[in-house]
C-alpha cells in the first residue's frame, strides 16, 4: 500500500511541476484527473486534527437527525493532493524566471572582470607607409611593437622592429636598411607607480563580484518571501472555505432533520424558515469563498513555471500542508541577528561598494603626483639573428634609446576636486550602511515580537475554541431537554467556525512572519513542513 502511495504522489507532482523534481510535464491547460492523484516519495507530516462541530440530535425525535462529519473526517487525507512548502521551493529555485534572471548578475560581473584584465592583455600594432613619385622613394615606412604589460609598478615591456628607409626619411628617424630591433621597457616613476586606471579599474571589478552575488542573494530572497506569503494566502483560503463547507453541511442536515419533524407535527414550522435561512446564508458565504479560493490559487501559480519557461497551474484538486506553529527559540532569534549583521545582502553590497569606492580614492590620491615616465630601449641592427653582424651593431650598451617624460599641473584642481567627490562618496556609504544596519536589526526585532504574540493569541484561540465547544454541546444537551432553541444553537454553532477561521488566520499569519524574519535576516527557510 505504501508504495502505491509513493507511485501516486509523484505522478501528480510530476504533472504540476514538470523536470523542477525530476517528472513529466503537464502544459497549462492540462486537467489532472482526480482519479489519477499521485502519492508523494515523502508525505508530510500528519496535520493536526482539527475537532469538528457537533452536529444536534434529538434523542427523541422521529426520525432523528443523522450527524454529519465534516468531509475530511471520512477519509484520511490523501497525501498526493498536499503541494508543501518544500515543493514551492522546488519550483521557484529551480524554474521562476526572476532567479535565472539573477544569476546573470553574477555573470555580467565576471563578464567585467574579464573585461578590466583586457587591459593587462600583450598587444601587436604594425603600421607601413610607403610614396613612390617621379621615379623617386620618397619614405619607406614599417613600424612594429609587441607590449607586454606588467601589473607590478605599471612597467611595460616592449619590443619592435622598424624600417624608416627613403629619399625624404627624416634623419632622426632613419634606420638601415635592413631596420632596427629594439628590446626595452616604460616604467612610471611618478604617477602610476602604485596604481594607474587599468589596476584601479580590475580591482574594482573584482569587488562588483561580491556587490553583484549580494544583489542575486537579495533578488531570490524577495521572489522567495512573496512565494512565500502567497502559499500561506492560500492555505487560509482553503482553510476557510473548508470550514464554510463544513458549517453548509451541518446546516443542510439539521434543515432536513427539523424539516421532517415539522412534517410529523413535532416542531413549529418557524424552526424550518430559521434553518432554511441558515444553510443558505452559509451557501452564499461558501459561493464567495470558493472564488477567493479560486484566485489565491492563480496568485500562487504565478510563481510555478517548468523547466521549459512555461507556465504550469496549480490544480484544483490540490491542497495545502499543515501549518505547523513552531516556536522560535531566542537562540535561532540570535543567531539570525548575528548573520544578518554580516551575511545580509544589502550589508555586503554597501561592504562592496565601500572597498570598490576605497580603490577609487587611492587612484584619485596617485592622480596628485607628478608624471615621471622613464623608458629605455636597446637597439640592434634589424639582422641580429646573423652572426656576422658586427658587435657595434648588436644589442649592447652602446645602442640605446632612453626618453623621460615629465607633467605637473601647477594647481591639480581637477585631481583635487576628483578626489573629494569620492570620498564624500565614502561617508555616504557609510552613513547608509549604519542606518541600514540599525533598520535590520530593528525589523528583525519587531518581526520576532510579533511572532511572540501570535504564539500567544493562539493559545488563547485554542482554549476559546474548547471554551465555545463546550458552549455548544451545553446548548444542544439542553435543546434536547426542550430549554433552548435552534437561534441559540446557530449562535453558538456560527461563533465556533468563526473562531476557528480566526486560529487559521493567526497560523498563516504567523508562517508570514516566520517568512519575514529570515528574509530581514538575508536568508530563507523553506523548513515549512
């Protein structure tokens, strides 16, 4: 038996969620058969039972009301119809457009980082001119170079092949004819030295990683908590419509018990009116709520998409799991602080931007120095590789080409103003990570309070409602007695469900903030089961 209850549960998951749990796919349209209802590989835990409305019986009525148990009561919830907690996140992580859309956050910064080392990559420029007029060659130009830059102190090494030959080269310039070889290097003395714009600007990217992991943590978080919070919508609606259902049944049977025995002669015709009144007032209540029930269902499946980007629906038949109202320790309340006091993404990416807005600053600083670039080369003759070259015309101390350059503005108003706006930038950023911090630390304390005073309120609701049931079964005992009256009875049975709608508010109320708490603490918990 139990195996095929585990073959049912995941052909009907399968249907809904398609490859997000590894089954088949079943498209929008798709109507699952009731009849074909799957078993889940793990069932949840058993719900709690939830105590039942009596229903009046007169013990010496001919033919007395038959009591009638609600629904759920005749058979044992069948597993396969309970789309978790756990199962929702299956899906969304797995297939929700938002969270592939956030991954590409972490690419795209890769993406610059291999952009900024681009400005580290060996490069090879060639250039040839050449004017030939009237019989005569003008110039003969072919210029070439191979740089190779270095990330320690800004150096470039460099090494190139020119041939300046012709009537009209300048002689500055001119070279023999078979070129000039040069080996050598650039290196910054001045500014540069410690950091220039291709450093600055790979080290920032390298920092945007952690800043773009944090905006695709947050970005999950955010479909999370909504996917969330729209599940346990769902489940109060079904909740409530159930427990309308349940109040209709009840009504319809005592409507047909007090309507025999009007027929016998036993009850005023009245008690049927009020009975009839009460049944379709329910019916009314369970119309509308079977529409809500029918909405919260498409809000829900907004977030249930398949491997293929399509969009599935939740089906009619299936059903929420339990709310299990766990109490939250104060010491899963402090470790949640503590992580969120270092692990929450918006605190990682203002740490991100504080570091990336700390390289810039000391960029800007080495944007105050003076220009000193010194570059040397060693020149050959452009056939080295011979070895009968002679030694006067190999690389050597005595063929060189040296050149200094050197640049200082007089005010540096602009390196100056540069460097000003980016460290105001810095306490700004910083000043919003503190009050960022306090925000988060101050919402996680106002979400734990009020889940501190939902455990209380249920509580209460749990003793109320044993209260108001035994309320109840008091006035049926003295109805039975003829000391009371169907009004009373309705009273009393309209008060139950109504209390007990409001206990399943305050669970699905309490599973939100549960909800809530994690996301203020930068995280998630799909631990709903």
């Amino acid at each position: 038996m139990r195996k095929w209850t585990l073959l049912r549960k995941a052909s009907f998951w399968a249907a809904l969620l398609g490859p997000a749990v590894g089954l088949a796919q079943v498209p929008r349209a798709t109507v699952v058969p009731r009849a074909t209802i799957p078993a889940r590989a793990v069932a949840p835990p058993n719900p709690v039972p939830r105590p039942r409305l009596p229903v009046p019986a007169r013990a010496v009525a001919p033919p007395p009301p038959v009591p009638v148990q609600p629904r759920e009561a005749l058979a044992p919830v069948d597993t396969a119809r309970v789309f978790s907690l756990r199962d929702l996140a299956t899906v969304v992580f797995a297939n929700h457009p938002i969270v592939k859309q956030a991954a590409l956050l972490s690419e795209r910064a890769q993406s610059q980082v291999l952009q900024a080392r681009g400005g580290f990559d060996p490069k090879a420029t060639s250039g040839f001119d050449r004017k030939i007029f009237g019989g005569t060659d003008y110039y003969n130009k072919w210029a070439n170079e191979f740089k190779v830059p270095i990330w320690l102190g800004g150096i470039d090494l460099k090494a190139g092949y020119d041939r300046y030959v012709g009537t009209y080269v300048n002689p500055e310039t001119r070279t023999p004819l078979n070129g000039l070889a040069g080996v050598g290097l650039s290196v910054p003395l001045g500014q540069g030295l410690l950091i220039d714009a291709r450093r600055s600007t790979l080290r920032q990217a390298r920092i945007m990683v952690s800043a773009a992991e944090a905006d695709r943590v947050k970005q999950i978080n955010d479909v999370w908590l909504q996917a969330a919070k729209d599940y346990w919508t769902w489940y109060y609606t079904y909740q409530q419509a159930a427990l309308i259902q349940e109040g209709v049944d009840l009504a319809e049977t005592r409507f047909r018990a007090i309507s025999q025995r009007v027929d016998l002669g036993d009850q005023a015709p009245i008690d049927s009116v009020e009975a009839r009144i009460t049944a379709q007032d329910r019916q009314v209540q369970a119309q509308q709520l079977a529409v809500d029930l029918q909405n919260a269902r498409l809000v829900l499946s907004n977030h249930l998409w398949n491997r293929d980007s399509q969009p599935v629906e939740l089906p009619a038949t299936a059903m929420p799991q339990p709310a299990r109202v766990d109490s939250l320790t104060r010491q899963e309340f402090t470790r949640l602080r503590e992580r969120a006091a270092t692990e929450h993404p918006t605190l990682r990416k203002l740490d991100a931007k504080i570091l990336q807005l700390g390289v810039e600053e000391r960029y800007r600083r080495e944007l105050l120095k003076p220009t000193l670039n010194v570059s040397g080369t060693l020149l050959s003759r452009g056939d080295f590789y011979r070895p009968e070259v002679p030694a006067s015309y190999d690389f050597g101390l005595n063929n060189y080409k040296v050149g200094v350059d050197f640049a200082l503005p007089i005010f540096l108003r602009q390196a100056r103003g540069q460097l000003q706006v980016v460290r105001l930038n810095v306490r700004e950023t910083v000043l919003e990570q503190q009050q960022s911090r306090r925000t988060i630390g101050n919402q996680l304390t106002a979400v734990y309070n009020s889940l501190r005073a939902y455990e209380r309120q249920l509580a209460v609701q749990t003793l109320t409602i044993a209260n108001q049931r035994t309320l109840l079964n008091a006035e049926l005992q003295k109805y039975d007695l003829g000391e009371s009256t169907f009004f009373l009875i309705n009273a009393r049975e309209t008060k139950l469900i109504d209390l007990r709608i409001k206990q399943e508010s305050l669970r699905a109320s309490y599973e939100k903030a549960v909800a809530e708490l994690y996301y203020y603490a930068g995280t998630r918990s799909v631990n709903g089961e």
